[in-house]
C-alpha cells in the first residue's frame, strides 16, 4: 500500500450527509477558537446557525472568509464571528477564545444533529491525505523547533514527493535508484519516529558526584535539591529542555554507593538505586558523572551510550587537555564546559545533523505506518533487482 494512500483500516468511511464537529484549537483561555466542521453538507449545516452579510456560507466559493452573527437557537441575539470556507464539505468557525463560546457553536451544531468528535478523527474526514493529516497530529506535540521544521517539511509533501518518485524508479526498471532513496528514508526515520517524544538523557554516577548541580547548570535553574549530605537525590527528578532545537528530558538520579548492598542503606534510598538503573536502561544517552577528584580508574572508558563528564573542575582548573579530553570536563559553579558539554549531548543523540547535514533537510518518515510501507517498498524493489 502506498504511503500516501490510505487503507480502510486507517481511514473511516464518511457516510455522505455525515457532519463531524469538533474544538480544533487548545481547550482553555486563549484569543481565538476554532471549530472544525467536515463531512457531506457541512457548509450547509453551518449555514442554518450562521447569518451572513454577504449570503450563505454554502453559495461562497472555497475560500471564502464570511463575517455574521452565530445563533444557538434561532430567537437568539447571537454572536459576531468568522466562518472561513475551505469547501462545501469542511468549513471553520472562528470564534472568541476561551471554552464558552466555542462550547455554543458546538452543541448548536450537535443539536441540529452534527456527531462531535476528537480533532484528531476530523482531520480524517477532511479529505487530506495520510501523510498530511499524521503531520498535522504530530506537529500537536512536536519536540522541540527542529522537530516541527522537520514535520512541517512533510505536511509541505517532502515526503510524499519522495516516496513517489522511488516507486516511479521501480516502475522504471531503475531498481539500484529506488533501493538508494528507499535507504535513505529509512535511514532518516531513526530521527523522524522521535519527533513527538523528547530525548531522554539520563544522568548517573556515584553519591556526591555532582549530578544534581550538573542538571541545573544545564537547565539553568534549580531544578533540582543540591547538598553536601550523600544520598539526597532519592528519586527520579527530570528537567524538560531544549538543546539546539531538539526537546529533551534530562533525568537526575540517585547516587550509587560501593556499599550499596550494606544494611545500612535506607529502604528508600535503595528503592532510588533500583530506579536509577531502570532509567539508565531506557535511556537515549546516560551521562556518567565523576568528580574530578575521583580516582583515575573511575574515568575509564564506560559502556556503548554513555557520555563521560567529570565535574567539579573548578577545584583543579580546566586546561586544554583535559577539555580536548575524550571526556567532558565541566563546573556547575563557573558554568565552565556546560556549553559544550549541551553539544557533545545533541551530537550524540542525532549525529545525523553532523555526518549527513543534508538527511534531516528533506523526506523523512515520522511515523510507524509510513515506516512500514517504505520498508515493503524497499522488499519490492531488492526482490526485483535481479529481474
């Protein structure tokens, strides 16, 4: 199936006459909200609350901005607003912000036997391709600028261009030239299926290695409790920021003690532990954190994943070679090494950006659907290679 096209099963059939309503902006204060309007007679079912100056919505051309009063019930002082026509079957109204006024034009159109809906199932009925209608839901909840440029590049048909001119290039018999776009697309959807989900750094290392003071220095404020006495952190604590355009969850955990198996241990404080390495297995990246007074065998190289970071530089200086140093030596204190220690990090989680600037520039696929048809496009073309 191609990505572009869409299956019964992922997009319902619309019944002609079928009107879906539903709030297209965010629930809550704001200037403005938007009700979707979709499906066989929306323009004219729009038009039995709305009183234009100029006519109906249902005689406009598609584009047609209308201004009038909105009736919830027809003896009804009604409210000024906007309709804003796309075609006779999807048509938005624009209204005051806030839950009120758009919680009226709603249950107005209900009443008059509109079905409501989630935004996400009337973008689904608005005629707009799979691939538009994904990036639409996706931009919703982008992670971070870089993550939104790169959907709005697909809704923009980045991707649809590409995945069509890779099966033209089957169809042609150029089987080597479609085996290598089909590549690349799938070497760009290991960046694209993170586009809605923040990266997860998790930081880990001994009891008073200076973790905690590590993530405020990189998130910039004190998100974190800092104290001399070992074994503060107990918990899993995390600071949602945004590193050169991509959102990451930046997570502090509790200290690892040699003695950890003691009886000593606090029952909470061993929970922690038990969490810290839950989270370290599930992380994108893990910062292992050493003081710089530690001995030398506790900066040894670590495993696949992890990033060194020695902190408390401050108390032995920073000279060029520990900084040009495989690991990253930095002062939560001064801020010293922070800046490029943010680098190292996003180098790590997408070294796309640096080995291939121009992967990220174009098509990329962003969600498990469009993966899985790229990958049956690329099963055709390598089974027809040899032909």
């Amino acid at each position: 199936m191609p990505i572009y096209r869409a299956s019964t099963a992922a997009v319902e059939t619309v019944p002609a006459g079928t009107v879906r309503v539903a709030l297209l902006t965010p629930r809550g204060r704001g200037a403005l909200a938007v009700v979707g309007v979709a499906g066989g007679g929306a323009a004219a079912a729009v038009d039995r609350r709305f009183e234009s100056r100029g006519g109906g919505v249902a005689g406009r051309p598609d584009g047609a901005v209308c201004f009038g009063r909105w009736r919830v019930a027809p003896a009804s002082v009604g409210e000024e607003l906007v309709v804003v026509r796309h075609a006779a079957d999807r048509v938005e109204v624009q209204c005051h912000g806030g839950e009120a006024a758009a919680a009226a034009v709603l249950g107005s159109l209900v009443a008059a036997g509109a079905t409501a809906v989630d935004w996400r199932e009337w973008l689904r009925c608005t005629g707009l391709s799979p691939i538009d209608v994904e990036a639409r839901a996706a931009l919703a909840v982008a992670a971070g600028p870089k993550a939104a440029r790169i959907l709005c590049r697909q809704l923009g048909g980045a991707l649809d261009r590409a995945v069509r001119q890779a099966e033209r290039l089957r169809a042609a018999g150029d089987t080597a030239a479609a085996g290598r776009a089909t590549a690349r697309l799938l070497a760009a959807a290991r960046v694209g299926l993170r586009l809605t989900r923040p990266w997860r750094v998790v930081v880990a290392g001994a009891v008073n290695a200076g973790k905690s003071s590590l993530v405020n220095a990189i998130a910039g404020h004190a998100r974190c409790i800092v104290s001399p006495e070992p074994g503060t952190t107990r918990d899993l604590v995390t600071a949602r920021l945004v590193l050169d355009g991509w959102e990451v969850d930046l997570v502090d955990t509790a200290g690892l003690r040699d003695d950890a198996a003691g009886e000593d241990l606090a029952a909470v404080e061993r929970a922690g532990i038990a969490r810290a390495g839950a989270a370290r297995a599930e992380a994108d990246l893990v910062l292992r954190v050493v003081a710089c007074d530690a001995p030398a065998s506790a900066r040894a190289a670590g495993r696949p994943g992890e990033l060194l970071v020695v902190t408390k530089g401050d108390l032995v200086g920073l000279s060029q070679d520990r900084a040009a140093a495989d690991a990253v030596w930095t002062s939560a204190l001064t801020g010293a090494g922070i800046d490029a220690l943010a680098a190292r990090i996003v180098a790590r989680l997408v070294p796309e950006e640096r080995n291939d600037p121009g992967l990220l520039a174009g098509p990329v696929p962003f969600t498990a659907r469009q993966v899985a048809a790229i990958e049956s496009l690329r099963a055709v073309v390598e089974g027809g290679a040899g032909d």
